[in-house]
C-alpha cells in the first residue's frame, strides 16, 4: 500500500509502544513480587487475598457496578431523546460540553452544595426536616460519579442510535410490536454495542477513580484506585500497590473482553 | 418525526439543569464578597483580581499551558508518523498487533498508568519534575493521535500517491505535498484532542509530578483539599470561559475543514 520507506516514521513510535506500552506492564508485575526492601517475594499476593483487601476489592466493584448502573439508566433515555430532537448535535455539544470542564473543579463544587449549609441541606429545611451532612456518605460518592460519568456515557450510545436506521422501528410498528416490544427486540439489540462502549468507559474508571473518594467520601469510601494511591505516595510500599494494580488490570481486562465488540467501533 | 411529548421535554430539560447547575453554581459564587458558597452577600471581582496577582497560581497556568502545547505538539507528531507507518506494514498480523498495543493506553485506569510511570522514571533516574510530566503527557497522548489520523489514512486512495510518484515526485514530496495535506484535518484533531487529555489529566500528573512542579489540576486538588476556597470558584469561572470560546473556535474550524474537503472532493 504505502511505500517501504515510510516505515522508518515507525521507529519513534516503537520506541514509545517499548517504553511506555510494554515496560511499565512488565514493571508493575515485577515491582509486586517484590517487598518493600526490594527482595523476591509472593507475599504481597497473600496479603491481597486476606479479608481486608478481598474485602475492598468487593466493596470497590459494587459501588462501580452501582455507578454504572444509575449512569445508563439516566443516560439511555437522555441519549434516545436527544436523538429525536430538532438540533440533536447541537444538543449533543451542550451535552459534552460539562465533561470538559477540569474534573477537579466539578467535584469541588458538591463540596460546597452538599456541606452542611449548602443549598441541598437549605432545601431540605424547607420541608422542615434537619440538615445533615450529606458530604462523606456513600449517596454523596455516587451521586458525584454518576454526574460526572453521565456525558462519557450518553455519547457512544447516542451515536449508536444515530447510526441505527429508523425504517428497522417502522417496521416493526408496521408488523404489530408495541412500542415497548419494538425497544426490547429492535432498538436495543441494534444499540448494544453502544451501551458496551458506554458501561466501559464508567466501569473501569470508577473503580480506580481517587480524587472523587479523597474529596467527597472523605476516607470513608475506598476503592481500588484509592488503595493504589495510597499504597504508592502515603505508605510508600510500591509492591502492595502494583499488586492491587496487577488485579486491576486483569478486572479491565476481563471487562474488555466481555464488553468487547467484533468490529473496533470505537466513538 | 413524532413531536417530543412534555414528559420528554420536560426530562432533557432536567438533565440539563443537574449537568448545568453545579458549573454556574461554582461562577455564580466566584463573586461572592462574602468568603463561602453558602449565602451570597454582595458583587465583587476580587476573587478574581486574587487569581491574577497570585504570581505562584500564574506560573502554574503557565507551567499547564506550556506542558498542554507541547506534549499535543510532541504526541502530534510522533503519532501521525507511526499511523503512517502502521498503514505501511502489510503484515496483518503484526499490524493487529501493534493497534491493540495503541489501545491499552487509552483504557488503562488512571491511576494504574501514573503509578507504572512513577516506578520507570525512578528506574531510568529521570527527575520527578517538568521532564516527567510532559514526557508522560506526551506518552498518554500518542495513541489518541494515532486513533484520529489513521481512518483519514485508510480512506486515502492510494493511487494519489502513485500518480505523485509517476509524474516524479520524490518521496519526500509525496508526504508533505500529498499524504500529509490529505491526513490534516485528522492531524489538527489529534493535536486538539492531545491538548485537552494533558489539560484534563489529574491522576498520571499526581503521580509523576515532584515538590517542585504543579499543573493546575493538582493545585486545584491541593487547595479542595484544604476546604473552600473562592479562589478556586474565580478558577472555574475562567476555566468555563476559556473552553467555550475553544469550543466555538473548534466549531468553525471543523467546519471550515469539512467545507475544504468537500470542495476538494468535487
């Protein structure tokens, strides 16, 4: 196709597949077999499999699983509606639009909403109920997440339902389906690789997401990406970390491949 | 089309308001005399006057812009060149290869990537500054390059580039005057794109960056850490300025682009 000599414009890039790709796998692997004087040892992988860490591990996939959840049920229909609107990707932009600004910025404005004299707690006096403190709670993590996963989410599924041809759904309303059953065995189906790409993209960061933890869940909620940060730049034992690490990306792996499409339909 | 019922509206509407709210809620209190976010007492720009005679807080705007521009401009071109070159292998095996290898960057955690760059430039003895930071920026950065040229590449028709070569260009030419004037449009949103990921990262930043050097994600982190500061509200207020007008000015640029390419194709 292209001529031979292009690919010597191969070698830099190689060189970054080789240094950044490859070795810092192979130095995650190799740095949890080690103790924290540097010698050989399978210890950091028996102290992963205690209650304490099995314990996280579990609790980390269950908030994720929770995250993922109520991200595609908000994001599924606001993708579905905004597919039927006039300016749909003008709308879209609206939509992405808050998932550029700094994620840091984001999450330090639910410190001030949901404090203790925020505007949710001065909403929920209306009603006459008491304020609480809504910050470092498992609601005050989640919801968070979720607000911040719902753009990464709407977006593969919207151009899944973009791309889906409306005379499939005419048909079926033609044959008889109700509205209902033409979602389930029509729309759905065709979508799925959407909603794959979709839970994704929210899966794997909210298990190893740290800032959102640190911030909002105070030291209440750990996840794995907290106990990596943790293990790295608080306690610094870098081999239980990399260990954790080591777990982590066999769990995205694993996703992956159960997420995984036959044709690369990346967004 | 059916119209929207108001249920519907009424929805969209909704989620709008809970994806708007805490961004103007932020501005909203980035004029806030008063020093919380709580109870609004009075106009004022002084947050704002704080920001920019904060000289370590400028250096720090300067230090992200400049890490920004050059590692989207190092991932640029070290990415654009290895989409070229992966088009040249005819191997498929090896080509699937190294496409996968693209990828894992892309969907690896966070904080899995800083932490194993953490451990390489500890290894290599690569200070942990400046340098580390925009080399890993660089290195998170390549693959999306690689992602946004290589379609623009494979629907290139090759017999441009044979024509080019019958009629005497050298090879040379035939990149800079055919191939790389064909590929731009996925080059510049590569580049874009390389731009945004170095000034949205947080996580590998943390990781690699020493005592000495701060972007402004990881000050951002620092001072939320601290509690509630107006200063990070007048942050955010300028922050959601600066990308609306990128915004706008990438609109026109597509769409100037896609203009281009129609005419071209005529």
């Amino acid at each position: 196709m292209f001529n031979k000599a292009s690919k010597g414009s191969l070698f830099p890039y190689t060189i970054w597949i080789a240094f950044f790709v490859i070795a810092p796998i192979a130095l995650i692997v190799y740095y949890s077999m080690l103790d924290l004087n540097g010698n050989f040892t399978f210890n950091n992988y028996k102290a992963f499999f205690t209650p304490v860490y099995l314990k996280m591990t579990l609790t980390s996939f269950w908030y994720a699983f929770l995250i993922t959840l109520f991200t595609l049920i908000i994001a599924y229909p606001t993708a579905f509606l905004l597919t039927k609107t006039k300016h749909k990707h003008l709308w879209l932009m609206l939509i992405i639009i808050p998932s550029w600004i700094n994620l840091l910025l984001k999450t330090y404005a639910f410190i001030g909403i949901f404090g203790l004299y925020g505007p949710v707690n001065a909403f929920i006096e209306v009603f006459g109920l008491e304020s609480k403190q809504i910050l470092f709670t498992d609601f005050s993590f989640i919801f968070v997440s979720v607000y911040i996963f719902i753009p990464f989410m709407i977006i593969p599924i919207f151009n899944s339902l973009d791309k889906l041809n409306p005379t499939l759904v005419y048909a079926a309303r033609d044959l008889g389906a109700s509205s209902f059953t033409t979602f389930r065995r029509v729309i759905f189906p065709l979508t799925i690789d959407g909603v794959k790409s979709g839970i994704q993209v929210t899966f794997i960061p909210a298990l190893s997401l740290f800032m959102i933890t640190r911030l909002i869940a105070g030291n209440k909620v750990i996840t794995l990406g907290t106990a990596i940060e943790q293990q790295f730049l608080v306690s610094q034992n870098w081999g239980m970390g990399s260990t954790i690490a080591v777990f982590l990306i066999i769990i995205m792996v694993v996703i992956m491949l159960l997420t995984g499409q036959k044709k690369g339909g990346r967004a | 089309m059916k119209k929207l019922s108001t249920a519907s509206k009424l929805y969209l509407v909704l989620v709008f308001v809970v994806l708007y709210a805490p961004i103007f809620y932020l501005i909203f209190y980035s004029f806030n005399s008063g020093g919380n976010m709580n109870h609004f007492e009075s106009f004022t720009l002084e947050h704002y006057q704080a920001v920019f005679a904060d000289s370590r807080l400028i250096i720090i705007l300067i230090n992200t812009v400049i890490v920004a521009l050059l590692s989207g401009f190092l991932a640029t071109l070290i990415g654009t060149f290895g989409a070229i070159g992966i088009v040249s292998i005819r191997n498929k095996k090896m080509r699937n290869t190294l496409l996968s290898l693209n990828n894992v960057l892309i969907v690896s955690p966070d904080v899995v990537i800083g932490a194993s760059f953490l451990i390489l430039f500890t290894l290599i003895g690569i200070k942990l500054g400046f340098t580390s930071v925009l080399i890993s920026h660089v290195a998170f950065s390549i693959p999306i390059v690689v992602l946004m040229v290589l379609p623009k590449l494979l629907a290139m028709n090759t017999t441009l580039i044979d024509a080019a070569l019958d009629l005497g260009a050298t090879k040379r030419q035939v990149l800079t005057r055919v191939i790389l004037p064909y590929i731009q449009p996925g080059i510049f949103a590569g580049f874009f794109l390389a731009m945004t990921y170095s000034l949205d990262d947080f996580a590998v930043t943390f990781f690699v960056t020493g005592n000495g050097f701060s972007t402004l994600s990881v000050e951002i982190y620092s001072m939320a850490r601290a509690g509630i500061s107006l200063t990070v509200n007048a942050i955010s207020g300028l922050v959601f300025l600066v990308t609306i007008l990128v915004v706008i000015g990438y609109y026109f640029v597509t769409n100037r682009s896609k203009h281009v390419s129609k005419e071209v194709q005529r």
